[in-house]
C-alpha cells in the first residue's frame, strides 16, 4: 500500500496533470479566436452555436479566422505533470516491494541450551536468517529472595534458612549438614551480603534474634577461624562493621542480632541460640 507521504504526491501530481490540461485548451482556444482577446472577457466573442463545444477541436468553421496554425501537441508541462504521477507510482511500489521482502523474510531458531549455573546463569541459542547465522543470550536463574522451599536466596548465589530452635554450636552444625548445607559462613564475611541476607530474614520475625554462624576460636587467644578454611588475622577484631562496641571479650562462639549486621557479639560455644544455615544455590 503506498506510504502516505507517495499518496500526497500522487495527488498533487493528478491535480498539475488536470490543471495544465485546462490551461492548454484555453491556450488553443485563445489561438484558434485571437479577436476574442479584447475587453475584459477573454471569450466575449464570437458567440459559439449552443450544439457546439466550448474547446477548438469541436468547432468547424467555414473560414478559419486564424492566422497562425493550431498546435496540437501537448504542452511540455503536460508531459512534466505525467511523467510526476508515474514517478511517484514507481517509486511507491518498490518501496512496498522491498519492505514486503523484509518482513516476510523467514528465521530458524535452535532450541535454548541448558543455563550456565544455577544461579545468575546465561544460556543461548542460534537464530538463522538468510543464511546468515547469529547467536543469542539471555539470562537465567536469576531468582533472588525467598524460594519455593522458605530459603532465601542472595545476590551472592548463596541461600540460607535460620534454625529456629535454641541449639549450642556443634549441634548447629549437624542441623545445618542434615539440610544439606553448613553454618553460614561466605556471605557474613561479606558486610554488603550480609546486609542483604539480614533485611530478608528480617521479616520472619524469627524470635530470639540472636543467631549462631559458622565463625569460631580454639581459645581467647587463637584467631577466628571460618569454618569453610578461611582464618581471619588480628585486624578482625577491630573490624566495626562486623563487631558490636567494646566485642568480641573472651568467649570462642559468635553470635549477631538478626536485624543488625554489625551487632558481632562473642558467645559460649555452649550457650543455645537460633542458627543460621547456608547452601550453594
């Protein structure tokens, strides 16, 4: 279908083609009668026989009063005018003809390949189009907050549950493994993490709001030790994003108010709490 700007176009070409042909009949008219050229009135005579047309071609005199021969050809702007219309024709249909060819071009797509990772992954996909073949992506398990199960998942591709029993810290421990998962331990050494993971948790109004991780010492004097292997040096105790003013003092166990995540307090190993388990998502 032509575009509407081709249309307008169109239009105003058929109106020049219809203009310039009444002009060049009044032209011919005007030279078949040149006495007709006096006064204001362009035909004031002669006055034509009312059987007779108004346009040269359609009279027949006996004598031709004319003095120079009729042309009967087209005038140059006629041909201009008609020349336009089919322009503007040829122009709109091969516009048509090539966007009609774009869309109606046909694509393949090979089916999505399996996500990159559990969490946060990527996977593809060919699309052919006219032989030419491009790869696609897009993510996947990108899933964050509470899953299906209760657990939350983190941005850091962790997820975690608390323990909401009072238990002391080994028996958290076994608690966590039957879960299959361990102590939480990567994402509460990360203090952006565990802002996050806190917030989340936070809404489960879990009571009481201390719960154990997976941080602990041998002695009042040894370092903190994660238990995943990681060992923390002695700036770690003067870390005030982690700890809580004037901690850690000489208990082995750690423990952190749910809604805080620098509210590190040390704690007897024996002393129950609620627990804070993480798995690999």
């Amino acid at each position: 279908m032509p575009s509407p700007k081709m249309l307008g176009k169109v239009i105003c070409g058929v109106f020049l083609l219809v203009t310039l042909a009444e002009a060049t009949q009044v032209r011919m008219a005007a030279e078949a009668f040149p006495e007709a050229k006096q006064g204001n009135a362009f035909f004031a005579a002669p006055q034509l026989p009312a059987a007779q047309s108004y346009f040269p071609r359609a009279i027949v005199p006996a004598t031709p009063s004319w003095t120079q021969p009729r042309r009967e050809s087209p005038s140059v702007g006629l041909l201009v005018a008609l020349l336009y219309v089919m322009g503007a024709f040829s122009r709109t249909g091969a516009t048509t003809t090539t966007a009609a060819t774009t869309i109606n071009t046909a694509c393949t797509y090979t089916e999505w390949g399996a996500c990159s990772n559990t969490c946060q992954g990527e996977r593809t996909r060919s699309r052919v189009c006219s032989g030419v073949t491009v790869t696609e992506k897009e993510s996947c398990n990108t899933q964050l907050g509470f899953l299906d199960d209760g657990w939350y998942r983190a941005s850091n591709c962790y997820d975690y549950s608390v323990g909401v029993e009072d238990v002391a810290f080994a028996t958290a421990q076994t608690r966590c493994e039957a879960a299959g998962a361990k102590l939480a331990t990567v994402g509460m050494r990360n203090i952006t993490v565990r802002r996050e993971i806190m917030a989340g948790l936070n809404t489960l109004n879990v009571s009481p709001d201390w719960i154990l991780f997976g941080i602990s010492r041998a002695s009042s004097s040894a370092p903190y030790d994660w238990l995943d292997g990681v060992t923390e040096d002695a700036t770690f105790t003067t870390d005030s994003t982690f700890w809580f003013f004037n901690e850690p003092n000489t208990y082995n166990c750690v423990v952190m108010y749910l809604g805080n995540p620098g509210s590190g307090h040390d704690t007897s190993c024996n002393q129950p709490e609620n627990y804070l388990c993480e798995r690999a998502a």
